[in-house]
C-alpha cells in the first residue's frame, strides 16, 4: 500500500471506528457569532484530537451517513486563534462540499 493509499485508509479507519457526535445541529447559531447560521450539521469525532486539543470535527453531508463514508477533507485556518485545522467530510455530495467551504469562507469574514 502506498502512503497516499495508507493515509487516506487510516483516516477513513478513524472515521469507522469512532463516534460522530453532532453538537450543532443545521439550522443552530455559532456560539460565539448568533448571525452564523450552520447551514449542515456540524460536530465532531469522538475520541480524537485535532490543533486546537479539542476532538477532531466533522461535517456529515446529506448523503447516507451510517456507513460514515470520509469523503473528503477541509483544511482551515483560524486567523483570531492562529491555528490549522483539518475538518473531516462525511458522506457529502459535491453540493454538500461547496455549502461547508461556502461556510467556512463567511467565517473567514468575520
């Protein structure tokens, strides 16, 4: 197996074999911006840590997500908190894709 190969078959073991836990639902307030509306749901991986030391976060799409099929990765930067993160894409459509990254730049704006 190749290390392209390798990570993205650990990253989708990761998913598997974790908990997703939605802590913001679609259609809830950022809490510390009540004008940011999420558009999908939003949450995290329960068990893993990401960047910042919280747990690693997700966003499952509108596809089937009981089979929590990764499909895809988003790379952020916060610029108030100067930290990178990555954001696991779970069971999203090309549709679903372009919402996150929709969301993530009104972030960038605020």
């Amino acid at each position: 197996m190749t290390s392209h190969t390798s990570f993205w078959h650990e990253m989708a073991q990761l998913v598997a074999t974790n908990s997703i836990v939605i802590d913001r639902p679609n259609g809830s307030t950022h809490p510390r911006y009540p004008e940011v509306i999420y558009p999908l749901h939003y949450g995290y991986l329960e068990g893993t840590t990401s960047a910042d030391g919280d747990d690693t976060d997700v966003s499952p799409g509108s596809l089937n997500t009981t089979d929590k099929m990764l499909t895809g990765i988003l790379c952020t930067f916060d610029t108030l908190k100067r930290d990178a993160e990555i954001k696991l894409l779970i069971g999203c459509t090309v549709e679903d894709v372009q919402t996150i990254q929709n969301f993530h730049n009104e972030m960038l704006t605020l």
